[in-house]
C-alpha cells in the first residue's frame, strides 16, 4: 500500500498525464488546421503516448491496493503563434514533466518505497527521451526557420521523425 503522500502524489501526476495527451492532442489539431499534416500526426501520436502514461500510473496505483482518483484537467492552451512556439512549448513542458517525475522518485527514495521507486525508473528513462526527442525537433525546427518554404520543410522533417518513431516501436 501506498503511503498518503506518495499515494497523493502519484494521483497528481497521473492528472498530469492526462494534461499532456489533451495539450497534446490540441496542438495536433492546430497543425491539421495549418495544413501541417506531419505536425498533426507528430503529436497525435504523442497525445496517444501521454494517455498510455497515464494508465500506466493508474494501474499501479490501484495495483498496490491504494485508490486512483481522477480529478478536473485545466484546459490545454490552444492558441499558438507559430509551429515553433508549439516546440517550444512542447520542449519547456517536457522538462516541467522530468522535474516532476524526478521529485516523486526522491519521494520514493526518502520513503524507501523501493517498489514506487522501481517502477518510476521506466518514466525516468522515457523522460531521457522525450526531452531528447523533442529538443531535436526543436533544433530542426529552428535551423530550417519560417522563410519561404520553411513551414513545409518543417512539416516534412517532422513526418520523418514521426515515421521513424513509429518503426522503432
Ligand atoms: Fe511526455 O511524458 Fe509523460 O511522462
């Protein structure tokens, strides 16, 4: 069983979870209403991931014999200025999300949860990646810029990312 705090804590970050697959899966539709069909199917696969995180932390927390609770989602923004406000976005939240991830295993650790602690190390990992996926996009995404035909060569490289993406799965 879980402890109240960690118990707490974990249901906090499964809502965040589910915050990210709607952000997520808002951004897709921005870049389906820009035309941007590799943007849109980028994130929608991402949004798709966020909901699998999400169920992962659900699962477990009933598993241990504690009570996953869902709780209201703040709505996603869903305005943005330009495709590479939206990496950048997506790139800060990321990081916020590690930052979380890291603060439950240190919550873990001082409880000597070691099973709460085993089973973060997989988000830890999937953080690594994440982070590192999208600052490469991000990367790519401003190295190619908004000039003449930027926007479609943006999209391009983000459909092979998508792509390889879903051939590595
Ligand atoms: Fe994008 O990360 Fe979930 O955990």
């Amino acid at each position: 069983m879980l402890s109240t705090t960690l118990a707490k804590a974990l249901n906090i970050q499964t809502n965040l979870e589910f915050f990210s697959s709607n952000l997520y899966l808002q951004m897709s539709s921005w870049c389906m209403q820009k035309g941007l069909e590799g943007c849109a199917n980028f994130f929608r696969q991402h949004a798709d991931e966020e909901r699998m995180h999400m169920q992962k932390l659900f699962d477990y927390i009933n598993e241990t014999g504690s009570y996953a609770v869902l709780d209201s989602i703040n709505p996603p923004q869903n305005e943005f200025s330009s495709v590479v406000e939206i990496f950048e976005i997506t790139y800060a939240h990321e990081q916020m999300i590690t930052k979380e991830i890291n603060s439950l295993v240190s919550i873990a650790f001082e409880e000597q949860d070691f099973s709460t602690f085993n089973f973060l190390q997989w988000y830890v990992a999937e953080q690594h990646e994440e982070e590192q996926l999208f600052k490469a996009v991000l990367d790519k995404v401003e190295l190619i810029g908004m000039e003449g035909n930027g926007l479609f060569f943006i999209d391009q490289e983000v459909a092979k990312m998508h792509n390889a993406a879903q051939v590595s799965q």
